[in-house]
C-alpha cells in the first residue's frame, strides 16, 4: 500500500526531486480527503465475475475508511 500512495505522488509530481517527494507525500497524505481512493488509474470492470471497489453497489466499501486500490485487476 505504500508503494502505491508512493507512486501516487510521484504521478501528482513528475519533475520533482527526491527530497521534495517526500515532503509532498505527507503534505498530500495528511491533507487527503479520506476516505476518497487513492487510485493510480481509473477503475476498470471487467467481466471476470470478481467484485470491483464501489461504495455505491457495495455497502461493505462505504465503510473503508482509507481505501487505497490497487491498478491491477481483479
């Protein structure tokens, strides 16, 4: 999960360098409006009969609390 929110930042700041990485990553992290994801591409489904990540047709998603999804699938 680190690594996601990791690449996450990194997507949000292409440029930037290693030391302003980090420092944007708890800036970015602790201003986060939780429990929106942190999504490194848009949600995908596909119709492989596994459930995806959506609070408005799982009840059981709209209780995660840091939702962190990964890019792969399922």
């Amino acid at each position: 999960n680190l690594a996601l929110l990791v690449a996450r930042v990194c997507q949000l700041y292409p440029n930037a360098i290693p030391s302003m990485l980090v420092s944007r990553f708890f800036r970015v992290y602790t201003q986060w409006r939780w429990p929106n994801p942190v999504m490194l591409c848009p949600i995908e489904e596909n119709e492989l009969g596994f459930s995806v990540w959506d609070p408005r047709k799982n009840p059981r998603d709209r209780t995660h609390h840091m939702p962190i999804i990964t890019p792969a699938y399922p």
